[in-house]
C-alpha cells in the first residue's frame, strides 16, 4: 500500500484529492496551513491524519515530512496542492502580495519536492503532481502573482519529469479551470459572472473532478506519462 501527502489537503481541490486516494487504496496525509477547525473536522469525517506546517518554509517541510513518515512511511506520492490569491492589479500589488503568492505557490512546491526526492531517488519510484492552474496558461487580470506562480510550476515539473525519469519518478502538472471552492467563492460575484460566461460548459468544476486524475497520474499504469500539464477547464482556454 503506497503512502501519499497532499499540501493543502484538509480543503477545496485538496480534500477531495485527499479523499479519493483514500478510496483508491493509499495511506494518505493532508497538511494544511493554518485553519485547524477545517482540519479537524476533515480529519473527523474522513480519518485521514492531518499535519499543520506551513509549506513556504523549508525547516517546517523538513519537520513535518518527518512526522508524516513516521505516521504513514515513505511518502510515494506527492500532491503539491496548497496554494493561495493575493489579488490585485499590478498597479495597486504590494511586494508583500507578490511574495507571498510566490513563496507559497512555488517556493512550496520546491521546498516539499526537496525533502522527498532523495527517497523517491532511493526507492527507484515516485510520483509528484502539482497543481497549477488555468491562469497560470491563460494568464488573469488581477493575478500577474498567482499566474506568474502557477506558470513557473509547470516549468518547474517539466524540468524534475526529465530528472526523474530514469528513475521511475514522474512529474506532471494540473491546471484546473474555476473550481467549486473557497477560493473561487472569494471572487466578487459579478466579476465570476463574467468569468463563468467564457466557460464553454456553463459551470465550475467539482473538485471531485480534478480530485479522479490525481489518482490516475499518480498510478501505476500511469508510469509513461510524465512532464504533462493536464488542462481540466470545461473548454475554458484550450492550450
Ligand atoms: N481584463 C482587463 N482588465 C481588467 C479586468 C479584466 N478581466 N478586470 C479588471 N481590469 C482592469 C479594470 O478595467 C481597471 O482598469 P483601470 O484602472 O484602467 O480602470 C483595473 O483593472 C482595476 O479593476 P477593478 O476596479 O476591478 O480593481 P479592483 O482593485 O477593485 O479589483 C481584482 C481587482 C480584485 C483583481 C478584481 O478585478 C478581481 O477579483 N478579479 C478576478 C481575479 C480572478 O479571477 N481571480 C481568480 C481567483 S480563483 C483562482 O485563482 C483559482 C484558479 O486557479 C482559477
């Protein structure tokens, strides 16, 4: 039984991730950043063990791997997931919004891949799916932050799906489109109206949606898949 951790996984796309692993037969961890009422109550729905550490810090990746490992074993699978908006036009973004959606974004994506790869390197298997995001191909006004994060991980998965290769680790990106989640739900409800406008299907995705092809690239039979960037949009922006 393989043993999987997914960032920002107590929430949204993240819970769902969580959740579905869980069902196709891994032993799986959720961190989360910072809402332990959300955690725990994930936890008490689910069973699944909740970790708290915050991912753009590389000490407390280190530490909380750690905890994972000793709870679960040798993480297989790697769900880099946790992410956040700050959003602003360029012209009104502070440095503080520019750093922190970049810290967290991709400076977590980084910070996990780091202190698990050499076990994955080890053990000759590993699978790390990360989560990107349709702005991060369309681009968004309001988020050269988030877009900018979200574009650099899917350069970042190209380049470790060809250092993993030989390895049997493979790296793949996910972009989902507009998803039913908290973080979607914070956007004014005119300016989502406009956004929902250009998705061909009419509607948000369900996280359970994105939640099924983790699974699947993080499978076995998945294994010659690597480096991709799988657009999950309802046709918003075909790339
Ligand atoms: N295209 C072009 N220009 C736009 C624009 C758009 N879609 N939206 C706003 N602008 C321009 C406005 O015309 C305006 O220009 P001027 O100053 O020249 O008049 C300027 O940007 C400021 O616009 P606002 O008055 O709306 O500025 P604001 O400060 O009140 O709000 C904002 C800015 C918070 C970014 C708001 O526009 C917004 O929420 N936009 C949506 C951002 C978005 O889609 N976020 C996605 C969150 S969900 C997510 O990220 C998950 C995922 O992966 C998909």
């Amino acid at each position: 039984m393989r043993a999987a951790l997914v960032t920002g996984g107590t929430a949204g796309i993240g819970a769902a991730t969580a959740e579905a692993l869980q069902a196709a037969g891994y032993r799986v961890a959720a961190n989360y950043g910072g809402n332990q009422q959300v955690a725990e109550a994930f936890t008490a729905r689910t069973g699944i063990l909740a970790f708290q550490w915050n991912v753009a810090d590389l000490a407390a990746c280190e530490a909380g791997v750690a905890r994972v490992q000793a709870a679960l074993g040798p993480i297989d699978v790697l769900v880099n997931n946790a992410g956040i908006t700050r959003d602003a036009v360029l012209h009104k973004m502070t440095a503080g919004q520019w750093k922190e959606v970049l810290d967290v974004n991709l400076g977590g994506c980084f910070n996990m891949c780091r202190v698990v790869i050499e076990g994955m390197r080890e053990r000759r298997f590993g699978r790390v799916i990360n989560m990107s995001s349709v702005n991060g191909l369309s681009g968004q006004a309001g988020q050269t932050n988030y877009a900018a994060s979200k574009a650099g991980l899917i350069g970042f998965t190209k380049a470790l799906a060809l250092e993993g290769a030989s390895r049997n680790i493979t790296a793949n990106a996910i972009a989902p489109g507009y998803t039913d989640t908290a973080m979607v739900s914070a956007v004014r409800p005119e300016v989502l109206d406009q956004i929902l406008k250009a998705v061909p299907s009419g509607r948000l995705a369900r996280p359970a949606e994105i939640a099924r092809c983790v699974v699947f690239l993080a499978s076995d039979e998945a294994g010659f898949i690597t480096g991709i960037t799988l657009s999950i949009n309802g046709g918003k922006y075909l790339a």
